[in-house]
C-alpha cells in the first residue's frame, strides 16, 4: 500500500502535490517524495520520513512548475529503511521519465532478468516500482522506435507493460516534454481516481489513489480509472484515455474497503464509510445469530477505521456506542510499522483508555480486522486494566490466514495469529471472553450493497485464492525463506471462475 497524486495544474503545482500528499499520508509513513518539471527539467525531491519532515521551504521553492507527482511510501516489496527505495523513480533513457507507483509486482523477479538479458537495463534497487518504470520505458523505445513519442505509442507501450507485468500496479508517470500518463493494472487492485478543475487560466487534472485528494484539493471527481485502462494529459491540459489490456476483469482489493482506505473516500463507486456501515450491520446480525445468550453493556471501537462499523453494529444491538480509547495521533500506525517487537511497544504509547467507559462494564470491542494480533492482545489487556468485567471482540473483516502478494505487508504466515489456528484458539491468544468474525460472504455484500456491478473482489488473504493466476506455492515459499519464516501454501483454484478466468486472460502475458 502507498499513496500516488499525479497534478497537472496552471498555475505552480508544488503547494498542491503538498498538500495531496498530507491527504493520503495514511497510506504511507516511511518515505515521501515530490516530482514536477519546468522549463525541460525535472526537479525532485524524496527522502525518509513523513510528508511534514521531508519537506522544508527550501525544497519546496526548488519544486518549480505546473504539473508533477507524488508518493508516499508504504515498504512492502525491497527494504523498508532504504531511503533509495522512496519514490518517485527516475530514468532518462529513451526519454526522461519519472513513475510514482502504487501495488506490487508479482512476477518482478523474471522481469529484472529479462532486462538484465534482453532489455540491457540495470536495476539498482530491490524496488519492483524500479523494475516497473524499467519495462514501461523499453517498452515506449520499442512503441517509438527511438523516435518523436506521440500518444499511439504511450497506449502501444502500457499495453505492452499489460502483457508482461503480473500483479498489483496502479502508476502515474512524467513524460518529459509530453505530459502526464497513469495506468491501472488489469484487475484494477488498487484503487485509482481521476478528478478535473476548470480553473480560469484551463482545465487542471488531477490523478491520485483516493479521492480524499481531489476532494480536498478543490477538484470535481470525475471517476475511477478502469481495470487496464491508460489516461494522458499534455502540458496543455489535453486529456485523453484508451482501454490498453487485452482482457479485464474488475477485482479491486477488499482490504481497502476494510481499513487502507479513509472512510471519506469514494472507491469504485463505493463509499468507503457506507461499505463499513454495512459490515457493522452484518456483524451485528451475526452476533444475534451466534452469540444469542451474551450480553454487553458498550460498545467501543478501535480508532480509527472501526469506527462506522462498530457504530452500526451498537445501533443493531440496541447498546449505547462510546468511545473508550484515545489515539495519540504522533505515534505511528502499528500495522505498518515493521517489526512486531516495535509494534507490540507502540500499541500502548498510540492508544489510551477512558476508564469510565470500561470500569465494571461488559465491553464489545470492534476493530476492522485482526492480522497480527500483537495489537489486538494488547488492546484486551487495557480493557481489562482499566476494569471491564468481560472483553468480547468483533472484527469486521473474516480472519486473515493468507499472505497478500499485491501491495499490503502481511507476508507471512508466522506473522499471522489466523494463519494455523481456529477461531476458539484466537480468542484464547489474545485473552478475549468472546470473539465474532465476520463472514466472507457478508463482508462482499457489505461493499455489493453500495456498487451490486462489483462481481468480483481480491479476497486472497481470507482465502488463499490469487486473482492473478500466477502466484504459486514456491512464490510463497521464496517469500517465506526471504523473510526467515515458515513456507505456506496456495488454495487450490480450479473450482474458482474467477481465478480461473483471469488466469486465461493473462496467460500470454506471463513472464514467469
């Protein structure tokens, strides 16, 4: 998970890639970077650390021009305190080019060989957002024959980079002289947003992950860019778009929709808040059904994306909703940050209890999922210190068994608590009275019942089923023997229509 923007304004950009970039900082805290042009330069600045202590005045006066990109890094793919790993990725052959991406490749492997023996590029980082901007920039020299780049050849080389990446990528890229150019990959994983401004001086553009962005910025969300869809806007505001994937099937990843995502966000069609809305409704319903003799006194969330849902699930209930944590919004988001002892430290310098709303009550905890369970652990215990008789636990999204392959940093099985354990086992390790999970089948309905055209969703870390077709077992055991763990294995998909369907769509496009 990281955050892109890509802006083409009329007037100086720098203020407004800033600004975008404090928007969706929550998709990434490890490194930020900036990228515009002016007068045929590229101007770039990046570095480690949150937007606010990356930028200083200085940098942002040498961040000239009126149209650029950026990225807030989310470590999921490479090193995560690598500060040559923040993006936006520079290369200047056959022409300048900057790409900001969003996603993970799962086949970057055979791509840093191919263009190591055929492309004869070198990649100088563990980064596959390098190798990304790699294979589209071969592929915009073969497209233009090392010639005068026009819009046919764009469209020629993302169709290309279609047929020969496999995974999650949603990019935004500078093309120097030419404009900006932002793709998604086929399944449409991760999310990507198109917004305009007709401003007096023209039409300024706006491309970035979540719409809280273009909302933010002044800007009209116009709507998502399509599974395999590309989109260029020249230095005059010309925007233009083409359908560049052979085949597509739209699987946008649930998890955005269960906590990356802010709940003000619009993802295709769906408003994120609503869809959590409804997982509270279905949560509640399941808690009737299953856990009919329990009674609780409150019900509290775990700031922040809990929240709507554990506000639904308390109306559902008929129990008062209260909050009973406080967030100290200067620690950092413990599931992104890396290291499980860290984690487990941070969970009681970022949160804090009210006392009075657990001493002698029966407490319903809603958080949006479990993944770890460092946090959820923890989080029991301060209920308990602060004097709740009973703690019960609901999630909001189904256990997480499976690694994610597309963009998201639960790699691996020794780091999950569901990965070989039922839902009884669970509860005894985080010391719960109590634990409700919610349904795979509702938690599609709770995201169907805003957009019912979403027919397919990337579930694969509730189920072990990749929309890719290409992730295998020993693609799981090299991620598990990189990362010193435990191998996993890969749900068998031939009885899936999904899986087996995006599997012949992309099958000439393997690389592996």
């Amino acid at each position: 998970m990281c955050g892109i923007l890509g802006i083409v304004a009329t007037t100086a950009v720098n203020q407004l890639l800033y600004d975008g970039l404090q928007v969706i900082q929550h998709r990434g805290q490890d490194a930020a970077g900036i990228a515009t042009t002016e007068g045929g330069r590229f101007l770039m600045h990046k570095g480690s650390g949150l937007v606010r202590d990356v930028f200083r005045t200085r940098n942002m006066r040498n961040l000239q021009g009126n149209w650029g990109i950026g990225h807030v890094r989310y470590p999921t793919a490479g090193s995560a305190d690598n500060p040559a790993e923040a993006q936006p990725f520079y290369v200047n052959s056959p022409f300048g080019l900057m790409l900001a991406h969003n996603g993970n490749l799962t086949n970057s492997e055979a791509l840093k060989r191919e263009m190591f023996l055929a492309d004869l590029r070198h990649i100088n980082t563990n980064s596959d957002s390098e190798v990304l901007l790699n294979v589209l920039a071969h592929e915009l020299q073969a497209a233009s024959n090392g010639c005068k780049l026009d819009e046919k050849a764009i469209f020629q080389a993302v169709a290309a980079v279609h047929r020969r990446c496999r995974g999650a990528y949603a990019a935004v890229v500078m093309i120097a002289g030419y404009g900006l150019l932002a793709f998604r990959d086929p399944y449409g994983i991760r999310p990507l947003v198109i917004g305009r401004n007709d401003a007096p001086a023209g039409t300024e553009w706006i491309v970035s992950s979540e719409s809280v962005a273009v909302d933010a910025l002044g800007f009209k969300l116009l709507r998502d860019v399509e599974p395999g869809e590309a989109i260029v806007i020249d230095m005059e505001g010309n925007f233009r778009s083409r359908a560049c994937a052979e085949s597509t099937v739209h699987a946008p990843c649930m998890f955005e929709y269960v906590y990356l995502a802010r709940p003000d966000s619009l993802i295709d069609g769906v408003s994120v808040y609503e869809a959590r809305l409804k997982m509270g409704e279905y949560l509640a319903a399941k808690f009737h059904r299953t856990m009919p003799h329990v009674e609780v006194d409150v019900v509290i969330p775990i700031p922040d994306s809990s929240r709507p849902a554990a506000l639904e699930m308390a109306n559902q209930l008929g129990v008062p909703y209260r909050e009973g944590f406080v967030k100290n919004r200067y620690i950092g988001r413990t599931f992104i940050m890396p290291g499980q002892a860290v984690r487990r430290k941070s969970v009681r310098q970022k949160l804090n209890t009210i006392h009075q709303e657990f001493k002698g009550k029966r407490v319903l905890l809603v958080d949006d999922s479990i993944v770890r369970g460092t946090t959820s652990q923890e989080i029991v215990s301060m209920a308990r210190d602060a004097g709740a008789t009973k703690v019960y636990f609901a999630s909001a999204a189904p256990p997480v068994r499976h690694a994610n392959v597309y963009g998201i940093d639960m790699p691996t099985r020794a780091e999950l608590i569901g990965s070989d354990r039922d839902e009884a086992e669970i509860c005894a390790a985080i010391g719960a009275d109590g634990l409700l999970y919610q349904d795979l089948d509702d938690l599609r309905a709770s995201v169907q019942a805003i957009n019912p055209s979403l027919q397919y969703f990337e579930t694969s870390c509730f189920d072990g089923k990749y929309v890719t077709g290409d992730v295998t077992a020993d693609y799981l055991h090299g991620i598990e023997h990189r990362r010193g763990s435990q191998p996993v294995t890969v749900e068998d998909t031939d009885g899936d229509p999904v899986a087996n369907q995006l599997d012949l769509n992309l099958a000439s496009g393997s690389s592996d």
